[in-house]
C-alpha cells in the first residue's frame, strides 16, 4: 500500500483539529481527552498531540483545575472579525439606530462569553458615551449581563457566577449569590434588567432579550448612559421602546412568543 503524502497528512490533520474544535463547541463547560477522543473517534495521543498544538496557538485553553479543555480566546477574535456575516447582528442595526435617534443614548448589542458579556455591535450616543466593540464586562453588575444570565438554567447560572468571583465595584454591586438569583427571577419576569450604577458610578443601563427561532436568548440590547441624562424615571419611559426593539429583532430571527426557552425556576 503506498504510503501517504505529507500533503494528504497535513490535510487529515486539519480535518482532525477541525472536528476537534468543532466538538470543544459543544461542549462550552470543558470536555476531557478521553471523552473527546471518543466524540471524534481519535486515539487519545493524536488528541492530545492536536489540543498541544491548538493550545499553544491559542485556539483551545486548558482548566487548571478540571484538566478540561474549551475553545480558546482567539476563536472568539476570529468570531469578531466575521460579525459582519451574522443574522442577529444585521437584524439589530436597524432598530439600534432607531433607538438612538429616540433616546439620544448609545444602544449596544451583548452576548454571553464564558461569564462575561461582549459587546458585539454598539451605536454611539451624539452625547458621546463611547463603547469599544469587544469590550468585555462582568454579568453580575451589568443589565446586560443579568438579561443573559436570567434565561439560563439555575446550575448554568450559579456555575458562570461560581466560577468568575462577583466583584464589589460600587456600593450597589450584587455580591451575594442568592440576591443574584433572586433579583434574576424579577428579570426573567418583567423582561428587562437594570443596572443602577452597580458597575460604575455615575453610569445606569436598562437591557432587554433578544431570542432566536428557538426561543434561546441569544443577545442582550440595551441602553446606556449617565445617570444626569439616564435617570431611573427616564428608563422606565425607555422600558417600552426597548422592549419594543428587542421584541422586533427577535421576531426579524423567527421567534414567536410562547415558544419554550429552556430556562428554569430560579427558586
């Protein structure tokens, strides 16, 4: 039999490392060699060999702790880089604008990274409130990320906010974890999340969900500004259009009200 090509290796090798990337996709809480030489039907040392390489690259990072291995912080920059070619975020812009036209606040677009929110599309106030795509806050102490997080299951919830340590940054920063779940039940229930300068002094934000056809939360669309202009009445007067944008994106993604989240009872 003759004996393969380094150019066919090199090509079985992309295939291997890509079927193992894709397979660290679904497995957002880490997943083990052996287990995942077992998803792709890879002898444990060709595993390791390619999560070596994958990992000094920077596409997979290793759990200190677990030994578990996920998708690294560079897919995440390669993620940013094709924003352009994704649904939700096309389907936000229009809205976004429109809110900023109305509210003369900037509105962002956020999603869920590993116990942190980022910004992935984001239109600036004219009051000049500057917000850097890829910028990266914790969940806890910010509207956007208590949207995210309220839709999630209990054990997912408390995994993210045991994992990543609930910082004081203000006085009003939530730091107890059954406050959190507590607080995150109200969220779920009303369908927006406030922050109330729990991140920074100064600074307020009101979020809204936007869901997918599968009725999952995929993004948070918020509001956000200085507690001069964004006063607690002035949010309760934006809830509305928030609401109102969030519901219109999510209907832009196929969902319909009354489709089934996958979130549990907080309590």
């Amino acid at each position: 039999m003759a004996e393969k090509s380094s150019s066919d290796q090199s090509v079985q090798s992309l295939e291997r490392a890509f079927g193992i990337l894709e397979t660290l996709g679904q497995h957002p809480q880490g997943i083990g060699v052996t287990e995942l030489g077992q998803c792709t039907g890879l002898h444990k040392s060709t595993v390791h060999r390619l999560l070596s390489t994958l990992l000094a690259y920077g596409y997979v990072e290793q759990d200190k702790d677990t030994e578990r291995y996920r998708l690294g912080i560079k897919i995440l920059g390669l993620g940013l880089e094709v924003l352009d070619n994704l649904d939700f975020r096309k389907e936000a812009l229009p809205y976004m604008k429109e809110l900023v036209e109305i509210c003369r606040e900037t509105v962002q677009l956020t999603v869920l990274d590993r116990g942190q929110v980022v910004v992935v599309e984001r239109d600036q106030s004219p009051e000049t409130i500057t917000v850097n795509l890829g910028l990266r806050a914790d969940v806890h102490c910010t509207a956007e990320g208590k949207v995210l997080l309220a839709h999630l299951p209990r054990e997912k919830i408390e995994n993210i906010l045991d994992k990543r340590p609930m910082q004081q940054y203000t006085v009003n920063t939530v730091t107890d974890i059954n406050n959190m779940l507590a607080h995150l039940e109200k969220v779920r229930n009303q369908g927006y999340a406030i922050n109330a300068e729990e991140l920074a002094e100064g600074l307020r934000a009101v979020a809204a969900p936007v869901f997918d056809h599968t009725g999952q939360v995929i993004a948070a669309l918020s509001i956000s500004g200085p507690t001069s202009r964004l006063t607690l009445e002035r949010i309760a007067r934006l809830v509305t259009v928030l609401k109102e944008a969030s519901s219109s994106v999510s209907h832009r993604l196929g969902y319909r009200s009354g489709v089934t989240t996958g979130g549990s009872d907080l309590r």
